[in-house]
C-alpha cells in the first residue's frame, strides 16, 4: 500500500527527521519519503497496517496530519511524454503540473516551459486519455508523444569511513591504496591524499572499516579508523563519548564502580548503551574472517557510552560521573582539543620533517668522508695501508660507513621494497627505486673488494660506488624534507582555521540565576553592572552546550557560535570570512566561534557548539575539499602506478643496449665517457642504468593535482569561498551560465511594506483589527515577505518593544509553498478565516475574489512594479499590500563583471511576478530574456534541466546556481555547481559544492565570493596543468639524458646527478603549487559605458530563452576560434582589446539603486 498524508507545522530539517523516524518506527512500513517543500509524507507499508495508525504517528511528534489517499502499490511504474503548446510563463507549467499530479496514480510529472513536454510517471491504472485531458482542461492543446515502462528506483543506504593514512610518500603509493580500496565490489568511491594522509571511503553495509583498514595495511602502511558514519545522515543525531577512568587501582572494587556507574547512566535520559574496557582487558574488534589477528590489551581503564545528543549534553554525564565519588575521575579522551592537536601535527608534517632533516644531517656527516675517502683513494698512503692482500683499509671505512647509511638510515626504502614483494610488486613507488639503485651501486662495490681479495691485488685499492650509494640517500634525504616542508605549508589555510579552535572557556555557573538577571535589565534599566559579578566555572571546550552563557574577556577567542546576551565590542573574523576589518557586535548580534574578541568583555548564549559550530564545518568542508581529487588527478595515478615498472624495463633496455654496443664496437668509436673510465667501459653501463632508475621521479605527476588542490581551496577559504572538493575546481572553471536567485542573493530579502490598501466593505472590522489579523498570520511565516508583513504591522499597531504580540490566538497554520500562508485567527472573540498570498493564490482558490482582485489591478495596482501580497478574510477580498526590495551593494558589479569579463550568461530564476523580477533586473542589466519569473520552488531545478536540453546537454553547457534558501536546494543539487550563501538555510548550505561566506555585518559582499570561487577555481585548474606539464617535460627531457642518448656529445647524467635531479623536481612542483597562496581577489568596477553600448548595437542581444544553440556555441565561454561567424569573431575580439585596454585592476563602486 502507498498512503500519501499531508503534514502541517514542519519547518526545518529536524522536523523532517522527526516524522521521518516516527512513521519508519511503526511495524509494517517499508520506506518513508518526507518533503518538507510540499509538506507530504509519502509511505509504502503493508496491506495488513491501518493508515490511521501512521497518522496518529506524525500527530504523536506534535504535527497535524491529514490521510490524502491510501491505495495498492502499483505494480509497474509507466513514463509518459506529451507534448504540450500554449503555455507562456512558469504560472502555466505550474497549473499544468498540479492538475497532473492530482490524479490518483501520478507519481510525479515534469512540464518543462522552454521544451513545452510534460514527462509523467505514473502507475499503469492510469491511461494516456487522462493525463491527455487534464491538460486540455487547464486550457493547453495536449498531443501523445510517448508512453512506456520507468526503470525501479532502488535507495541504498552508503556508509563512509575515515582512515588516517602513514608512510605515503608519491602519487604511486596514493594509486595502491585507491586500487586495493576500489577492488571491492561493495566500496562506491574512495579518495586518497598523501598531502593530508588521509582515506575516506563510501562503502556499503556489506563491508566494515576493519576489513577496509586491513586492506590499506596489506599494501604496505599504517592505517588507523577515524569514524564510519552514515553518508545520507549529514547529522549524527547519536553520540559517543570515550572517558578514561583515574583513580582504578589493585584495591579498587570495580563491581562496585560498575553499579553505581550503571545506575548514573540509567538515571539519565539519552543515554542508549555503555561499555566498560579495564586495563589488560582483551578489547575484541569487528575483523575479517580471513585474518587471525588478536585482540591487544587495553592499556587504560575506559569507559565508552552512547547517548543521544539532543537530549543529553556531555557536560551533564560528565559531571554526573564524576559526583559519583571523589576515589575515581572520568575525563574525555575522544576530546576536540586532542583530536586537532593531532590534526595539526599531521597537517604541519613535523614529524616528517624531523625525520627526513634527522637522516640528511646524519648521512652528510656518514657520507663526506665517503666521498673524501673516493677521492684520495689513489694516494700513495691509501696503497700502502692493506688488511691483507687485497683487503685495503680506505675500503674497509668506505664500506663499514656506506652500510650504517643504506641499512640504517635508508631502512625505510628497505621496508618499502619488503612490502613490494610481498605484493608481487604491486606496490612499487618511488621509494622501491631508490633501494634498488642505491643497492646496486653498493653490491656492485662490494663485488669490487670480494673480488680484489680473491685476487689478491696490491697495485691499488679497487674502484668502487659507495659514494654514489653514501650521495643518492644524502640527495633524496634532503629532497623529502624540503618536500615535506612544502607539503606542510599548502595546509597553512587549514592549519589557521584549526589552531582558530579554544581549548578551554569559562560559563556562568548558574544558567537560571543568569536569565532572572536579564530580564531585570529588560525591565529596569542599570542592572548591566550585576551580570558580570555572577560566579562563573571554567571548562574544557569539549564540555559546552547549547544555550550555556559563556563570559569572553578582551582579547579572548569566542568559544563556539552564539548571540551576544550582554556587552558589546569588535570582533576579529577575518580568518573565518576574510573581512580584514573588526566587525562591531552589540546585544543580539550572532559571533562565531574561533573569532577573537575585541577591546570589552561579553556575554553569549552558546547556540552551536563543538563539531556543530559554524568553524568546525568550515574545518571539515575544507579538509573534504582537499581529499577529494580533481577528475584530472585520477590520469596521474593511473600513470604513477604503472610508472615503476616502465622505469625498471627502460633501465634493463639502457643496461643491456650500451653492454651489446660496448662489446661489438672498437673503443675508439665509443663516446668519450667509455674511454676515460678507469674501471672499464662496463662500468659505465651499469651507472647509466643506475641514473635512469634514479632520475626517474612519479612523485611529480602525483603531487601535481593535491598540492594545488590544498593551496586551492585554502586560498578560497581564506578569501570568503568554500569549495567542497578538487573536482568542484575543475567543474568551477568550465561554467559558462549562471543562474541567481532573486530574494536573499541578489537583494537583501529585507523587504519593507510600501503601501497597502484595506478594504473593509463587507468586514465588520476596524483597520486597526485588520492589521492585527495580517501581522498575527505572518509572524508564523519564514518567507522575507511575511517577517516584512509583520514587522511593518507592528509599526502600524505602534508594538514597538521586541516582547511585544498580537493579541490573537493562531490556529491551524499553514505555507502554501510558492504561493502564501493561511490560518484561522481568533479576535475579539470571533474567529477569522485568513489568507494571504500572490495572486495565483485569489485566482485558484478564491473564484468569488477574482472580480474585485481584476478591478484592483486594473486601478490601484496597473503601474506598480512591486510584489504585492493579498489578503482575504472569511473568503473575501480584504485588500493588498505593497512591498519593496533592495539590491545588495555591489550585486550590479558582480553581476557585470561575470558578463562582461568572464564572458558568463547570467540570468534570474524567482517566484516573483514577471514585473518585479523584470524591475530588479533591468538594475542589474540582466535582459528580459534571461529571467525566469513566477518559478515555483518545486520548478527551479527543472530550469536548469530545461536549459540543458536546449544548449546541447551536460558537454555543452554547464551551469552554475546561487542562491540561499530552502526553495533552492533541489536547483543547487541539480546544477554543475551549486553556490550557497553562508547566511541562507542549512539544506541550501548543505546542497551546494560551494558556500560563499560573507556577512551581513561585514563590509565584504558575500556575493563577491561567486568571483572568487570562479577565480580560484580558475587558477588552481591552470597551476594543476601546468604542474602535470613541468612533471612531463621533465622526465621526457631527463630519461634521455639518463639513458646515454647525448653521450656522443659528451653529455652524461651521474647517478649523484640525477638524484639531484629527481628531488628537484618534486620540490618544484609543490613550489609552484604554493605559488597560488600570492593569489588576490579582482577588485571590481564598471566597464567602459561606450563598450557596453557598442556591444549591444553589434547585435549581442543573446538571450537564454530565445536564442538558439548555434546562437550560444558563437558566444559562449571558452569558444574563442572556435565559432566562424563574423559577429561572434568581432564581439570577441572587441572584448578582448578593450578589456587589456582597460587593465585588469578594479576598484569597487557603489551600486546605483
């Protein structure tokens, strides 16, 4: 059975979890589908389940619930496509769309506007005759185009698991653990970086962390679980808490501290399972059946429990615990301050660095006598000095000092060759290289001394490499640790925002004592003095919970997010927004956490805190953004995996080609380096081959896309822009449209009324009551222009002070998504049916309003370029209201240069009526064209859609969308790049690939952050190709010089040499990527206005809606030489000149209103 229920009083995405979980809670259902644009359940359960019983469910969560329909589950979904003509604007395919899903058995339908098709799914009970006259009865010609069988949609649930990852150290390392990961069958996707040494896996249930964990070990490195967590859940409604015991010694009684413990946690609510785990306890783990691994001692005493985080605070079971008896402590141990601190040292890669820098001082100390000792060998005094016959005593300290450098302090290059061989050579790197280069040079010296005291030469010491091996390690040593510096610094972004976080704060002791005192400000003026005198507890960061009132001192970090009670000051955000200036903040005023206070002590009311707060998102988007790989990233490892064993048969061919040319061609005729060896022409084979295993660096192609990928997205974060992945960047710097939506984005959303009209000829009521029933209906409401509509109401009633209401009583209030509110209110004892909406809203449900609704267009309303909201009451038309928006400073510019500089097609997507949105555009110099007015929520995404069939498809076109509330989130999701603004709603922020961070307080436009995100998109995606280029270039041109191919012209490449070589070029690439952190922001200003307006008279009035696609392939980004048509060659070439003519420095102007 499918029951659809309508769900009244759902507001944001926690109601949606509620309901969601209370109906899958009842026996019998089989999925549950909750959408909170069109406030409707969806419910497949069993025939046997009453539907009376889901809505008493949804009612029991505190929400009203009305039964639509209850009906058998069809047995076949069925597409059908039908072409519909007449419709006009976004009013028509809405009508049509709801006249379709109206019908019994329509899943869903699609009317796109700019193909004029209707795509339904519906079940098979329903005919094509229909869908076909339900169209023609909205006043549409309606023609069959197509009808058939819709393919099962089947939800999965995915897991994603975090691993921190040791001992990568190239781009082939990455490639073997990506291959190992991906190699399961039930693993989607998983992203590796050796910049951030760290796996994040997407998995099915079929699969645990173990077994994934136990892959990443078997290819040779150190693996550790960070978390596993459903990946459709962006909130973790569960908790874990891991305390560790103090106090637990030989005479403790431990069932004892198990009672008690016990009963604390079962006294507490939220509180779903515990665990103890004492010292030398064998903790057993989830593991795979194939391996025997055993489970290691416990080395603390550890108490785990799990407990529900919106009803229990950690601070409570902590201090619960610890009440418990002064013998024992519990404190934290999966702490955030504990867990950053170890993400910095990783990120800081200190511990890298101290190793590499440990090992190039000591094999410079171990190899300089080496090579001093090569050198001087020949010296008479050398000659003399003989062990025995043959064993020379220069030979005996070159070898006892070259086997303390290979075996000791190369030991990690040997490490890396065990686990190659354990892998069948699967997991050959860079490092494998080295350990056979350097191996060779030192078998063959020591080959040399074994066979001069066979012999029993005394003539002179026997040449050997030993410093080519003692030289190779010293180079590569000081290769790794300058590049594990590099490494280190294109996190500094990053670093930054996590060193941002506090460790400790204080908090008012007595929360209630607290919010008596405020309200005794609120009422008597000059009780501010007392609020500072209140005791206050200082505790770890780990410890605050919402709605704590937390003290900040001058000068102090601000805890978590919140509102400031009591104090005002200047605010530091300008890690966390890039606002340099300090932002001032009174009473009211939200702060951040991780922000630095200013010059005066305040009060908050913590509001999200922990892995909640807005900075610890920040800190996860960006170290997500810089996991994730650019598309072109996944060629390089494909190469560097491969790039060994190409690197091993090139050397065998450089070996093998010059031993067969030295052993049939005269000495004479053999270059140059063949003759002047002393050790023989053989030799110099063998140091060829040496170099061109040496030289050989996959290290390049591997860091060239996640350096510049960290330093990328670091940049962004840092400039207003957070980008949520590498692959974003890649996407960003292809967009060529871009769609914004109206209120919020491009204007303030802080609409005001203009005027309004009562009229009250049948209503036996005052002005005044009317302005009570319209202000006491829209103070529900969450739309700008209801939170407009009531505050101008209360100005109207003079309630001026922030506690002051409407004396009504609301019931049965209700959105009508994209077109109004409604609600029955009771006033002075009566009680009124009231509506309020646009007027689709009067035309639709109010057929006896539709008279006097035309005469008041017609006369009041004919030239007003406003949004008007109409009111009925009791069913009649009550009158309207006037509201007006403004344009955010500095929207006119954005939106200029994104047209004029970046050559990108912008256009307008909104709810509002085709004047207002044409009003607002024609200030923003977006032609009529490219606005898309009388959208509806549920039909922004299908623009989108719509404009990707008429542009040639996903390859073609690609769009980006902006915008800032829930009615946008299926468009962003929809889009090739969804943007966010960072004030909107948390399912718009959560929906977009990036969220552009400006305030509403600060001086930076948060619309701005469109331009930098495309910008440094832009100049990331050029700094990667030229990365992979310089990676390239340099083993084309080095390998040649390697292998022998210029020794006719007496240019040879030394084994020392080319390990000089090799570590170069990974330091160069990572320094070119670290180049992007000098990256600035374009400042914007008008274009040239004689341009502008010859542009337009050469004709480039291209338009989205009535353009064609040849039309968009001659004008469209990127298509320079790629279109003949000689306005499109002159358009552009115009642009260009005038644009270098103008320079590329821009200085903000204001935006004309």
């Amino acid at each position: 059975m499918e029951s659809r229920i309508s769900v009244g009083g759902m507001t944001c995405a926690a109601c949606l979890g509620s309901v969601t979980e209370a109906l899958e809670a009842v026996p019998g259902v089989e999925s549950v589908a909750v959408l909170l644009l069109t406030n409707e359940a969806k419910v497949l359960h069993g025939s046997d389940l009453d539907a009376k019983t889901l809505v008493d469910a949804v009612e029991n969560c505190g929400f009203d619930a009305l039964l639509d329909s209850s009906t058998p589950l069809p047995s076949k979904l069925v597409t059908t496509k039908i072409s519909v003509s007449g419709m006009t604007c976004g009013a028509c395919s809405l009508s049509v769309t709801e006249a379709l899903e109206g019908l019994l058995g329509v899943e869903l339908a699609s009317v796109s506007l700019l193909t004029n098709t209707a795509s339904i799914k519906h079940s098979s009970a329903v005919g094509a005759e229909e869908l076909l006259g339900a169209i023609e009865d909205c006043g549409f010609d309606a023609t069959l185009e197509s009808t058939g069988g819709a393919p099962p949609v089947v939800p999965q649930s995915l897991l994603t698991s975090n691993f921190t990852v040791t001992g990568m150290t190239c781009g082939a390392c990455l490639a073997l653990i990506t291959e190992a990961l991906e190699s399961f069958p039930e693993v989607v996707s998983a992203s590796v970086s050796n910049v951030t040494d760290s796996a994040v896996v997407n998995h099915t249930q079929d699969i645990t962390a173990e077994r994934l964990k136990s892959a990443i070990e078997d290819c040779g490195f150190d693996a550790v679980i960070n978390f596993t967590s459903l990946l459709e859940k962006e909130e973790e409604i569960e908790e874990q808490a891991i305390l560790q015991i103090y106090g637990i010694d030989e005479s403790s009684d431990t069932s004892a501290l198990q009672y008690n413990v016990e009963a604390v946690l079962n006294s507490l609510a939220g509180v779903t399972d515990f665990l103890f785990i004492f010292k030398g306890q064998i903790e057993e783990s989830t593991m795979d059946l194939e391996n025997d691994a055993e489970g290691a001692e416990h080395a603390i005493d550890e108490l785990r429990v799990s407990y529900m985080g919106n009803m229990l605070g950690v601070r409570v079971l902590v201090d619960a615990l610890n009440n418990i008896d002064d013998e024992h402590q519990f404190v934290i141990l999966n702490s955030i301050d504990q867990s950053l601190n170890t993400q910095l040292k990783l990120l800081s890669r200190s511990k890298e660095i101290s190793y590499w820098r440990s090992t190039f001082y000591w094999s410079l100390v171990f190899g300089l006598p080496v090579i001093a000792l090569n050198v001087t060998q020949s010296m008479s005094l050398w000659r003399k000095l003989m062990v025995f016959n043959g064993l020379y005593v220069v030979s005996v300290i070159q070898l006892a000092l070259t086997s303390f450098i290979l075996f000791t302090l190369g030991s990690v290059f040997f490490k890396k060759m065990a686990g190659c061989i354990r892998r069948k050579g699967k997991n050959a790197n860079m490092d494998v290289l080295v350990c056979m280069s350097t191996l060779m040079a030192y078998s063959f010296s020591v080959y040399s001394i074994v066979l001069s005291v066979w012999t029993g030469q005394t003539e002179k010491p026997p040449k050997v490499l030993f410093e080519t091996t003692a030289m190779l390690i010293s180079f590569i040593s000081f290769g790794k640790w300058m590049e594990n510096k590099a490494k280190g610094a294109t996190s500094t972004a990053l670093s930054r925002l996590v060193s941002l976080t506090p460790t400790v704060c204080s908090i008012v002791t007595d929360s209630s004592a607290y919010l008596l005192l405020l309200l005794e400000r609120d009422n008597e003026k000059g009780a501010n003095e007392e609020l500072a005198d209140l005791p206050t507890r200082e505790i770890g960061i780990d410890l605050l919970q919402t709605n704590d009132i937390a003290v900040v001192t001058a000068g102090g970090k601000i805890p978590a997010d919140g509102v400031i009670v009591h104090g005002s000051t200047e605010v530091d955000e300008s890690i966390i927004t890039g606002e340099s200036m300090p932002v001032l903040k009174k009473r009211g005023d939200t702060v951040i956490g991780g922000s630095i206070n200013g010059p005066h002590l305040i009060h908050m009311r913590v509001t999200r805190a922990g892995k909640n707060s807005q900075l610890h998102q920040i800190i996860d988007i960006v170290k997500e953004s810089q996991v994730s790989k650019a598309p072109v990233q996944r060629y390089a490892d494909y190469i560097a995996a491969r790039f060994v064993a190409a690197v091993l048969i090139l050397s065998s061919i450089t070996y093998a080609l010059w031993f067969i040319l030295c052993s049939y061609i005269h000495d004479d005729k053999l270059p140059k380096a063949f003759r002047n060896e002393e050790n023989g022409k053989y030799f110099v084979c063998l140091k060829l081959a040496i170099s061109v295993i040496v030289v050989a660096c996959p290290c390049a192609l591997g860091l060239a896309a996640p350096t510049a990928v960290m330093v990328g997205t670091g940049v962004g974060a840092s400039r207003g822009a957070l980008i949520k992945g590498g692959d974003i960047l890649e996407k960003a710097s292809a967009i060529n449209v871009m769609l914004f939506d109206k209120t919020g984005t491009l204007t303030s959303g802080e609409m005001t009324i203009s005027s309004a009209k009562p009229i009250l000829d049948d209503l036996k009521i005052s002005p005044r009551d009317w302005w009570t029933l319209v202000g006491s209906v829209e103070k529900n409401s969450e739309h700008p222009t209801g939170k407009a509509i009531a505050a101008g109401a209360k100005q109207k009633l003079g309630l001026t002070f922030e506690g002051d209401t409407f004396s009504t009583t609301i019931q049965g209030f209700e959105v009508l998504t994209g077109l109004g509110v409604k609600a029955k209110v009771a006033l002075n004892n009566q009680t009124f049916d009231v509506v309020i909406g646009n007027k689709r809203l009067i035309v639709r449900d109010f057929p006896e309003s539709r008279e006097h609704l035309a005469t008041v267009l017609e006369n009041d309303l004919k030239d007003s370029i406003s949004t008007c909201a109409h009111v009925v009451v009791n069913g009649k038309y009550a009158g309207y209201l006037e509201l007006v928006d403004t344009i955010k400073e500095g929207a006119r510019e954005v939106i200029d240069y994104i047209r004029d500089v970046e050559n990108i097609q912008v256009a307008i997507v909104t709810g509002d009526s085709d004047e207002v949105a044409v009003r607002i555009g024609s200030q923003l110099g977006v032609p009529k064209g490219n606005i898309f007015s009388e959208v509806s929520p549920l039909e922004k995404d299908k623009v989108i859609v719509d404009l990707r069939k008429k542009f040639g498809g996903p390859k073609n076109i690609s769009i980006a969308f902006v915008g800032d509330g829930i009615n946008d989130a299926p468009a962003l999701v929809q889009a090739d790049i969804g943007m966010a603004i960072s004030s909107g709603t948390d399912i718009a922020i959560d929906s977009a690939e990036i969220v552009l961070m400006g305030l509403k307080n600060s001086l930076q436009n948060d619309l701005a952050g469109v331009i930098t995100a495309l910008k440094v998109s832009e100049a990331t995606f050029k700094k990667i190709k030229l990365n992979f280029i310089f990676a390239t270039i340099y083993n084309f041109v080095m390998l040649p010089f390697a292998m022998g191919c210029f020794l006719p012209f007496n240019l040879m490449l030394p084994p020392a040499a080319a390990a000089a070589a090799m570590a170069c070029s990974s330091v160069s690439v990572v320094l070119n990527s670290l180049m992007l952190r000098k990256w600035k922001p374009p400042v914007l200003t008008n274009l040239d206005k004689d341009f502008k307006l010859e542009e337009a008279a050469m004709g480039d009035q291209f338009t989205l809606k009535h353009s064609s696609l040849e039309d968009f392939n001659a004008i469209k980004r990127g298509s320079y030489g790629k279109s003949w048509f000689p306005r499109g060659i002159i358009l552009r070439l115009r642009r260009r000149i005038i644009l270098r003519g103008q320079g590329s420095s821009y200085e903000m102007l204001p935006t004309s209103a």
